[in-house]
C-alpha cells in the first residue's frame, strides 16, 4: 500500500510537469471537470481450495492414513456485474475517481469420491460481492483514443446466498486501460483491466488472491 | 477374552421412564409431548471410584483416567464443566445410592460390551442426579500411555462413557464393516461412536461433533453467541424420513458435526455449527446398530442412498439456516 502511494505521488508530481500539454478535443478535461462512467464488468474466478472429510483410522499405527469420507474441491467461478464511477479531474492529466462495483460470483464446492459411493455433486452459494472505493488516474496524450492507468484501493463486503453470512476485506488495485471519445468527445468509450489484490476473499482457504477485472462502459465528460 | 471389536454400549436407564435418545448427539426424556435434555445442574460433579483393580489396570489408574476423561470435557471452550473425584469406595458402580460411581464390573454375560452408563434423572426438569458407568472387567484393558496391543485402552472408554456421564447420546461418525463376529470399525470422527476402536488403538481426544454435543448442552453465550445451527428436512418420494443420519461438514476447517432426522416429518436440526457455508450429507443408520442410536420404536428408515445437498448451506453467526430440502431415493 505504502509503495502505492509513492507512485501516486510521483505520478502527481510527473502530471504538474506535464500539466501544459493541451488536451486535443473540443471538451478537454480541466481541472474540476467530472466524469461519470458506468458499464459492465467481468471478475476472474479463482481457486477457493480443497479439503477431504477424514476420520481418524482404527489402527494403532500412529502413520495410519485416516478414513477419507470424501474430497471436496472449491472455486468461485468468473462472475458479470455493474460498476459506476464518478471522477473529477485535478489536473488535465489526472482525475480521482470514486468506484462502485457489484457483481454475483457463485462459490462451488465439487464432492466426489464418497466412502459409500454417494453421487459426486457441485454444491453451489451464489455469493453478493460489493466493491467501493477510489482511484488516481494518470491519462496519456491526447486525441480520441486516451490510454490510462490506474491505482487505488477500496473497501470490499461479500454476502453469502441468503445474506446469512458475510465478510469483510480490503483491496488494492493497479491497473489501465483506454478511453475512445466519440463524436462531440463529451462521450465516450471505456475500457478498463486491473488486477485487484484482495486481503480476504470469500474462500476456503483465506489468504491475499489477485483477482482480473476487465470492464466496458460509457464514458461522460462534463 | 479377546475380540476383534467390540460395543460399547450406552445402557441409558432411568429409575422412573427410560430416557429416548433425542435432537442429535443428547439425551433426553419425553415429557408428554416434550423432550427434556439431560444435563447436570449442580457442579462440580462428585464422584468415586470403586476400589477394584483389575489385570494391567489399578484403581488409582482408573481414577487418573476418569480424572484426564472429565478434564478433556471440561476442556472444551465456552462450556461449563466441572468435576471432583470424591474417594476411593467398596460400592460397584449401580443405581440408586444417590453416589456416582466408576469402576470396573465383572460382566461376562456382555460380551459386546465395554461399558455403559446409567442414569438417575429428575423427568420433570431432565436433572441428572446420579449416574454410573462399569468397566466391564471381562475385557482385557491397560491404562498404559501408548496404550497396549490386545488391551482396551481405558483412557479412550473412560472418556466416551464420561461422555454419555454428561447427558451426550451416541454419534454416528463412524464407518464400519461386516464381518462374522460383528463389526470392525473403519474409521471414526467422533470419541461417541458406539464402537470401540480394536485394542491397543488410542480414541483420547473429543472430535468437532462431540464438541458441538457438549456444548449444545453445557454450552455458554459465548458458544451461542459465536456458531449456529443448520434445519431442514430429508424426504423420500414426499415424505419424511426418519432417522437419517445428516452431516455437516465445514470445506474450511475440514470438521464434521451430526445429526438426525427424529420426527415422522424428517426434520433435523443440527447446532454448534461454525458460520459459513457447510456441506450437508445424508446417510441411512447403517453403520451400527440402530438401538446404539436412536429409540428402537421410531420407524427408522435405512433404505435409501447416501447423498449431498445440492447447495452450499450458510449458517449465520447466532442464527439458523433457512430450511433445506434434501431428498433421498431408495437403494
């Protein structure tokens, strides 16, 4: 986290070096102008882990292999969502930007291998994943195609099915992407890849998990 | 004598009703239409031991192995267990003296018994007043440490019918296989599972599913305040079946916790669950026999197939989780 901010700061003071690059368009960006974005998302899926159901072996061999009753592997699969963000640009280079994500990653559990020959299934929890948080964007040249990159950080809330169960973590990402302006170049397109580093995830196994968000929306420059 | 395996047995008798084995892993007593757990009210349990030694095993040794069984009980958080060895005394351990006693007991004729636990309750508030486990000292048994081949390990009985002692039923995480003089047991996950493990093996440390039984029933607000509980109903072609055995099994920490379906309706609910999503499996009672289990006047129904609930079941912090269908098919 601490080198994230050393590279925002160093991305500010780069950005006030090249703050009197004309910005090409008929609406550039000033400092103060805003920007809303909204569109879909897709968040990577990832392993959740693996855990055996075993019972403690009738044997008096204390190197016994215990009684497997079954295996059980987990993951939470790829997911599509919503996201929307609000920026405000302080500088013609660099905008702040508030994110609100939400999307509907479903845990599955596969069971197979059953001591008594039961049918293998995959469990299921469809899980509600929020993600609010901000960002600091450095944007590249000028013109209608605008590349970026990004890094931030955000608060992260994921509800079990039922909302009977929730958990809490927080996340960093870096990442870019681009910006097509269309037409008048108050709207445009936007594309966005980041790699989200995430202090908890609903898992079995709990540890920091990168996880890949891609997301494609419109763009409005006000 | 020497045996491949053998029972043990909960010989669950109460001097005004005999108590029928409830909810999962308790005892209790029907009143009218209400079960009452049993449980002790009054603590430190006081208890002797008889003064009686047998081959391998001296009575002092049996009271250091009933003094580790309780303290393992005692052990277990957020329960408030306590117990205290009173004396040595010449009586064997029966009911109605109004003393709890342990010891060993020359049992011949129980020759699948190991040892068993009776009980005197007060039915009105399912009140332990008293009760008694023997030893059965037909079995060969060794109080050694790393425990010895051929010898039933005490420590390891001591603790399943301490168990029993607190008010705790028979659990059924166990696997077993057929053979021609009884069963053999492969594998089990609970120290309450109604069959012994084969001599010399060590069965010492209480299991997730009886540490949810023992706190069900001694359990504090910490303890409630901090699992849930798992409700729902197994059913065959539409109706309820009894007596199914259901599993919950946690894919984080690995623990297993049982239950029963105990009512014409098939419903079961299992407590003492840790938050978050379980797996839930069901199994007929095939693994013993059903009388170690469950009152032999319900309609127990073994004849369908073990299966998984087809969703992950979370179970919320001090709540219980929305009801779930499981739905077996006959074998």
């Amino acid at each position: 986290m601490r080198s994230l901010f050393l590279a925002a700061a160093l991305m500010l003071f780069v950005s006030s070096r090249a703050g009197a690059q004309p910005y090409v368009g008929t609406a550039s960006p000033r400092v103060g102008s805003f920007e809303i974005s909204g569109g879909v998302l897709s968040s990577g899926g990832y392993d959740a882990g693996s855990r055996s159901a075993l019972e403690s072996p009738n044997s008096t061999s204390t190197s016994a292999p215990p009684l497997t009753l079954f295996t059980t592997t987990s993951r939470v699969a790829r997911a599509t969502g919503a996201e929307v963000r609000l920026g405000i640009f302080v500088s013609p280079r660099i905008s702040v930007e508030g994110t609100f994500q939400f999307t509907r990653p479903v845990l599955q559990t596969a069971v197979a291998d059953d001591f008594e020959n039961a049918a293998a299934v995959t469990a299921e929890d469809t899980l509600s994943s929020y993600v609010a948080g901000g960002s600091l964007l450095y944007h590249f040249g000028s013109g209608r195609f605008v590349p970026f990159v990004s890094g931030g950080g955000a608060y992260l809330r994921q509800l079990h099915e039922d909302k009977a169960e929730l958990l809490t973590g927080s996340e960093i990402h870096a990442g870019g992407g681009v910006k097509y302006w269309l037409g008048a170049r108050r709207v445009g397109l936007r594309l966005d890849a980041q790699a989200s580093s995430r202090s908890k995830s609903i898992a079995f196994e709990q540890k920091r998990r990168v996880v890949r968000v891609l997301s494609a929306g419109l763009v409005y420059l006000f | 004598m020497k045996r491949a395996a053998a029972w043990i047995l909960a010989c669950v008798v109460a001097l005004a009703t005999a108590p029928t084995a409830f909810a999962y892993l308790k005892l209790g007593v029907r009143q009218g239409s209400r079960l009452i757990t049993l449980r002790w009210n009054a603590m430190p349990i006081r208890y002797f031991i008889t003064n009686r030694d047998v081959p391998n095993v001296t009575a002092p040794q049996l009271r250091d192995a009933v003094g580790r069984g309780f303290a393992s009980w005692a052990a277990v958080p957020n329960v408030t267990i306590s117990s205290e060895f009173v004396g040595f005394t010449g009586f064997s351990p029966v009911s109605g003296d109004n003393a709890t006693v342990l010891g060993f007991s020359n049992r011949p004729e129980l020759d699948r018994v190991l040892g068993s636990t009776s009980f005197t309750v007060d039915t009105v508030t399912g009140e332990i007043v008293e009760s008694d486990v023997f030893f059965n000292s037909a079995f060969a048994w060794s109080a050694a440490t790393p425990g010895e081949t051929d010898r039933q390990d005490i420590g390891s009985i001591a603790l399943h019918e301490i168990g029993h002692l607190l008010g705790l039923g028979h659990s059924m995480l166990g696997e077993t296989q057929l053979f021609s003089g009884g069963r053999r047991v492969l594998g089990a996950e609970a120290v309450m599972f109604p069959i012994a493990f084969s001599p010399g093996t060590l069965n010492r440390a209480p299991r997730a599913d009886d540490i949810a039984g023992i706190s069900d029933i001694y359990g504090t607000d910490t303890f409630r305040n901090t699992t849930g509980s798992i409700t729902g109903r197994v059913t065959k072609n539409g109706s309820g079946v009894i007596g199914a055995h259901v599993i919950t099994f946690n894919p984080a920490s690995g623990r297993l916790i049982g239950g029963f379906t105990l009512s014409q309706d098939g419903t079961f609910t299992i407590a003492g669950i840790e938050p978050g999503p379980q797996l839930v499996r069901v199994e007929p009672l095939d693994d013993g026999d059903i009388a170690s289990f469950l009152d032999t006047s319900l309609n127990i129904d073994v004849d369908f197939r073990p299966a998984f609930y087809s969703r992950l079941v979370t179970v919320p912090r001090r709540g219980t989780s929305r009801s779930i269908e499981i739905a077996v098919v006959a074998k």
